[in-house]
C-alpha cells in the first residue's frame, strides 16, 4: 500500500512538472524544431515569438528573440524549409530589426498567425 501511493505520488509530480510547448497547428517540422530549441534557450525571455507571414507570395516564419544573452535581441526570418532568409541582431545595444528583404520592405508582410511565443 505505502509503495503504491508513492509511486502515485511520484508519477503525479512527474507529469505535473513537464511543460507541454503549445505550437500551432500545421506548424512545418523545421520550425516545430526552431520552437524547441527557443524553448530550451535561456537567453529567450518573455516577449520572443515565431509568427507565419505571407511574403512575396510565400509562406516565412519570423522568430523574433527578446533581450537577455544578447544585447537588445534578435530577428530571424526562415522559408517553410528552414532556409534562412535574413537575419538582424544586435550590436553593443543598438537593436535593428529586420526592414529590406530581397529588395521589399518587410512591413509588407501579411501576418497570418502567431505559431509560438514565450
């Protein structure tokens, strides 16, 4: 009786203790692995996210990271395969985020969803 409710005991604490990632739906393996890797980074603070946008007729996913290990963060912008498009980060506090990309302004990016953020 008194192995069994501690057994009971420690596959509740188990469970109770992981932290299931909540990614969106249809999200590419790829960037289910950016994800991951976000979430295991200490450096990623609260505010970084990953978003699906639709740009020059494609779909590309923009992580943007929040402060911490690196001056002021840093922004990523990734095709459906994980191709790197382009990336900004910052350099002795002075943050640029991510404006030209292959001669368009980013802003033109249509936001379609948020997939990921801390």
């Amino acid at each position: 009786m008194r192995i069994s409710i501690c057994l009971i005991l420690f596959i509740g604490i188990m469970f109770s203790s992981c932290e299931k990632i909540k990614i969106a739906r249809e999200t590419p393996k790829c960037i289910k692995e950016k994800i991951k890797e976000q979430k295991k980074n200490l450096c990623a603070h609260e505010g970084s996210t990953i978003s699906e946008h639709l740009f020059q007729g494609e779909t590309v996913y923009y992580l943007k990271m929040e402060g911490g290990c690196i001056w002021g963060g840093s922004e990523f912008l990734y095709d459906s395969d994980c191709g790197l498009i382009a990336q900004t980060k910052s350099d002795l506090g002075y943050y640029q985020a991510i404006d030209t990309v292959r001669g368009e302004a980013f802003s033109n990016a249509e936001l379609v969803r948020v997939v990921w953020e801390k």
